[in-house]
C-alpha cells in the first residue's frame, strides 16, 4: 500500500486567476414546451464546455512556459558546471573558428525552422478558423431557408387529430396484438 502521498490541492485553489465553473440556474416552469427544455440544456451544456475550455488552455498554458522555463534553467546549469569543470581542471576551452561557425550556422538554422513550423501551425489555425466561420455563415443561410419552407408548407398540412375514443379503441388493439408475443430469455453460458 502507499503511504505518505500528499493529498492533491484543488486546481482551482492553484490557479486564482482561473474560477470554477457555476452552474447557471434556470427557473422550470410547466408551461415549457419539449423544445424550450432542450434548448436550455444545449444552452447549459455549450456554457459549461466554453467555461471549461478556458480552465484547459490555462493551464496548458501554465505548464507549457513551466517546461520551457525548466529546460532553459536546465540548460544553463549544464553550461555553467561545465564551464566551472573546465576552469577548474585548467583544460584548455579555446574552440576553433570552424567549429564556432557550424555551431552559430546550426543555431541559426533551428531559429528559421522554428520560426517556419510557427506559421505553419498559424497558418493552419487561420484556415481552421476560416471554415468554421464559412460553416456557421452557411448554416445561418440553411436554417433560414429551412424555416422558409416549414412556414410555406406548413399553412397546408393540417396535424391529424385522435379523439379519446378512437385513440382508446387504437391502444385497446394493440394490447391484443401483443398479448401473444413472449420474450424468451437469453440463455445463460455455464461456468467451467
């Protein structure tokens, strides 16, 4: 068993920028329709997930400049020992023009490939963006026309109405049709 693990802090209390996500209280009246209840609890949904995005790029955010920092400081302590060794031991740290120029050429080379993947990423993010506004812009046309031909189709079709007689005539039947359907239970794999 492990003992003595310290009990994780709630992320929340980490991050005092960052606040926990409330639930939105709504008001539940009868009178709600089938439609109205769904397009709360999309709405409710959508509110959470946009709040918890936020919490997820923080600190991604947060732990990305962590491990920068941390391989940086890493780095310099290494160049630091090895500096201290090398005065240390008196060993001679003169480096030839040759080898100073590749390491300043190799330098110079990651800083452009770099700088080439940012675009990139940049680039693919903006192309990203740009199809989902195009979605959207699309969407809001389709809907619209969608509600054009609901509303000009529906001053023509009329819902039929049941009445409670004919609609307890209707249930009385299907309760005859389904008297004789039994449901067999699946059989049951023995134990070796």
């Amino acid at each position: 068993m492990l003992k003595n693990i310290p009990k994780s802090k709630d992320f929340f209390s980490q991050h005092p920028k960052i606040t926990k996500p409330q639930p939105k209280i709504t008001s539940t009246r009868k009178e709600e329709d089938v439609f109205t209840v769904y397009n709360q609890s999309i709405e409710n949904y959508f509110n959470s997930v946009k709040k918890t995005t936020a919490v997820y790029l923080q600190s991604v955010t947060d732990l990305q400049e962590k491990i920068i920092d941390s391989w940086q400081k890493s780095m310099n302590s290494a160049i630091t020992l090895q500096k201290k060794f090398a005065h240390g031991s008196n060993t001679s740290i003169k480096v030839p023009d040759a080898t100073i120029k590749l390491i300043n050429n190799l330098a110079a080379k990651e800083d452009k490939t770099q700088a080439l993947q940012n675009k990139i990423l940049l680039s693919s993010i903006e192309v990203i963006r740009q199809n989902i506004k195009c979605f959207n812009d699309n969407l809001i046309t389709f809907t619209e026309l969608n509600r054009k031909i609901v509303q000009s189709g529906s001053s023509q079709v009329k819902m039929p109405q049941i009445r409670p007689p004919e609609l307890k005539s209707t249930l009385l039947e299907f309760r005859r049709m389904i008297q004789d359907v039994q449901v067999r239970p699946t059989p049951k794999s023995k134990r070796r």
